[in-house]
C-alpha cells in the first residue's frame, strides 16, 4: 500500500516528471487511446525545459486530497466499508422548491442561450435582498455583485485581477487552499500567516504590523473557517479590516458557511460589510458566498461576490475572458434558494448538523482528541491523541498524517491531515459532518475500538 508522507508537512511538490511514491501525480495522465494498434504509450509530447507543464502549475503544492484518495482507494481494494468524512459535501439532497423551478427554468428556451453572464435581474436582486436582510446590508445589485459559478470560482479568480506578478498576499493558514494556489497563479508573493490554537485559529492582531500590510496587496478572511471551524466576533473582524484598509489593502472575505451556525446564532457569521469600519462605496473590500453549502447544492456551482464595485468590475472583467456565466436556469433556482434563505428546511439542515458535531465531538473526545465544538460551518477540527508507549513520540499529540493513515487502515474512515494546512496543525485533523448520521455514528463506534 502506498505510504503518506510521514513528516509534518504534506507531500513536497514533483518538480520531475515521476510523482513521488504515495503521491497522485498532477500532471495529466495521457489519455487512453480508443485506437491502441498505433498508439504507444507516449514519451513528453514537448519535450522542452521544464516539460509539459508550466512553470505555474509546477510550482503549485499537490492537491491535498490526492494522498489521501490513494490510502482511501486501496482500502475500498481490500474490501473495506469505507466512511468518508474527509471531503466537506453535503450529502442531503438540494430542497424541493429549488428543483423545482430549476425544472420550470431549464424547460423555457430563452435561457438555453448564453447567460447573463454577471447575473440575472432576477438572481441578483435576490443576492442584494438576502444581504440585506440577513445582514442589514444595502448593496447595488448590479454594481456591487456579480454571481459566479460557485464561491470557487470568484476567489480562483480574484486574484487575476488584482493581483500583479511580485504583489504581495497575506493568507492566515491553515486555510482553504485555494487562497494560496490561485495567488500563486496570478504571480503573487504569499505570506503565510499561521494562526494557533492559542488565538483560537484566529489571526493575532501583533502579525499584521503597518509596514507588512503596506507591502500588500491582497488579504484573505475566512469566517467560519475551512478548516478550523473557527469564526469571528464583529469587533475583531472590523479591526482586522480596519487596519488592512487603513494600508490600502484590498480586503477579501470568504462567507461560504454563513448560513450553518449553531447556538450563537446569525450572529456568529458576521458579513464583513456589518463593520462599522467598513463602507462598500468606499473601501477596497469583496465577499464570497456559495449557495454550495447553506443548499445543499455543490453540484450546481452557484455563488456570487458582493463588494465595492471596482474590486467587483475587476473580477467580472477576468471572468469575461475565462467563461460566460452560470446557466440561466440554475441562477433562477439559485434566486429562488436565496428568496427562501430562512426557509424551515435550512434551519432543519443546521439543527441536523449541530447533532452531527455533537456526535463527533463526543467521539473523538473518547479517544483522546482534544475538541473545542465549533459554533459554525461543517468541520470538526479535533487534536489528536497523544501517542503511548516508550517511543520517541510518547506523551506528545500524534502526527496527523499518521493518525489519519492509521483510520483509514484500521477502521476505514476517511478525515483530512491538518499537516496539509499548516505547520501548526500538524497534530490536529479535519472531520467532515456531511454523511448521514448513522454512518457518522458508526464511524465514531469504529474509532472507539482503536488503540492509540
Ligand atoms: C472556505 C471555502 N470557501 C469556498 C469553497 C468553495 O465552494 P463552492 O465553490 O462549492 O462554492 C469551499 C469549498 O469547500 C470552502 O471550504
């Protein structure tokens, strides 16, 4: 069986052309010809410096996930019941209403041609109303916003277009990677900031010195965080984006679970446009929403970005040049989901998660993970146990490569290294509350019989 890198760190990036062991190359596969008599497997197709890929693509880290699918592949191989709670997708279905005008909407010719690529009336007038009246934010629909083709797609490609090649970019880690991945794409500089249990995975307010931030360009925020779980009161959002505005930083905040909050309510979800500091006709701000999580609709790819309408005219003109907008259809259903944002079954959705954290938390505590239950979003973020024996590691928190390798192996369950995160979570790990409950229940009871 194929070994995950055992270090802190995730799999170094191939520079060669040969994956290393364990890990799922990145570079594409030569595709199986349909006529075989000619064909022979083939050598580079351009062999110059550096091979096919670019020197961009080279210097991206492996995708995250691609060690893992290889450990969770060869366990499915051996027979094993795989539980996945490693990848964040909802596994409930999208609510009725939402399908159902998605029927009505795709049955109408008139949206079988191009989109509205940058929204349609309709979509956007429903993304400014949720805003505000979930937020008591008052935005131009068709200035501030521009929808996107799941929350991916606007943060993937923000950064082209604000981003030139040297600029510097801050991201707090650990952290949704494509903050990192599409700023490297774009020519940035990124400087990581690690966050620590200590601040509660929240940025420390002493990292962000004046003389940082006016050599920045671009700062990322997510509340509630992938991974962390951990979100962020007003106050301490409002300095945050108080001091990068203050430096001409062009603040840019992911909101992609806003809407799965637990006990502390709404509240605990804050739009940065609530900020008493912050002024969208004024400051160099942007937001990402996704209806991917709060609808259970990841598979539709509909999101949209709400901001000051330079940053937003910014974005649209990238996506001009990379696609033509979301299907008219799945935008009217999308309007349609965010009409009904406070719907009964979004609040069943979220009652159902908070039994699913419960679950895991008290799970994970029985084996020795140190938990703090998270008041947001679909992750619990758990340290995990500390090793036992007399070895050199005894009485310190396991390696979470080596924790997640020893589920997968010995009870076939699937969650996510913090190791592929940041250094300062290399003994924590990520579980996913998207599979059905009882199969979350039976994860926990397979977990129990481990040994650690
Ligand atoms: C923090 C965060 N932002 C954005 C996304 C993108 O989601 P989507 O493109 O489905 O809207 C994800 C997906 O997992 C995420 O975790």
């Amino acid at each position: 069986m194929a070994t995950l890198s055992r270090g802190n760190k995730p799999p170094a990036p191939t520079p060669s052309r040969t994956p290393g062991k364990g890990v799922k190359s990145t570079q594409p596969k030569p595709s199986k010809p349909a006529n075989t008599a000619k064909q022979t497997p083939s050598k580079d197709p351009t062999p110059r410096k550096g091979g096919l890929r670019s020197e961009r693509l080279r210097a991206l880290p492996p995708f995250l996930f691609n060690a893992i699918d290889d450990r969770k592949r060869a366990a499915i191989a051996a027979g094993k019941d795989v539980i996945n709670l490693g990848v964040g997708d909802p596994d409930q279905p999208t609510p009725r209403f939402v399908i159902d005008q998605l029927i009505t909407s795709a049955q109408e010719p008139k949206n079988h041609q191009y989109p509205d690529c940058y929204g349609t009336k309709r979509f956007l007038a429903a993304a400014a109303e949720f805003m505000h009246k979930r937020f008591g934010v008052k935005v131009d629909p068709t200035k501030n916003i521009v929808a996107t083709i799941g929350g991916k797609d606007g943060i993937s490609h923000l950064p082209l277009g604000v981003v030139d090649p040297g600029d510097r970019v801050i991201i707090f880690t650990p952290a949704y990677p494509v903050y990192n991945q599409a700023s490297l794409l774009a020519g940035a500089r990124v400087k990581k900031i690690e966050t620590t249990p200590a601040n509660g995975w929240r940025p420390d307010l002493s990292t962000l010195n004046e003389s940082l931030l006016r050599a920045t360009k671009l700062m990322w925020l997510n509340f509630p965080g992938n991974p962390t779980g951990a979100s962020i009161a007003l106050d301490h959002l409002d300095t945050l984006a108080a001091r990068a505005i203050a430096q001409g930083v062009i603040v840019a905040s992911d909101l992609a679970y806003s809407e799965i909050y637990f006990e502390q309510g709404p509240s605990s979800c804050p739009s940065i446009f609530q900020c008493p500091s912050v002024d969208i006709n004024r400051d160099a701000v942007i937001e990402f929403h996704s209806l991917s999580k709060t609808f259970n609709m990841t598979g539709w790819r509909m999101g949209f970005a709400v901001g000051h309408a330079d940053v937003v005219q910014a974005l649209k003109q990238t996506k001009d040049n990379y696609d033509s907008g979301p299907f008219n259809a799945v935008q009217e259903a999308a309007a349609t989901a965010l009409e009904r944002y406070d719907d009964p079954i979004i609040a069943a959705m979220r009652t159902e998660y908070a039994t699913r954290r419960d679950i895991a938390v008290a799970g994970l505590r029985a084996i020795g993970c140190q938990v703090t239950p998270p008041q947001a979003g679909i992750f619990v973020w758990a340290r995990c146990p500390v090793e036992s024996g007399a070895g050199e590691n005894a009485g310190k928190p396991m390696s979470s490569w080596k924790f997640v390798e020893k589920l997968i192996d010995e009870a076939g369950v699937v969650t996510v290294p913090g190791a592929g995160f940041a250094d300062t979570a290399a003994s924590y790990v990520r579980v996913s509350l998207t599979r059905e409950t009882p199969r979350l229940r039976e994860a926990m009871e397979r977990l129990k019989a481990l040994k650690f």
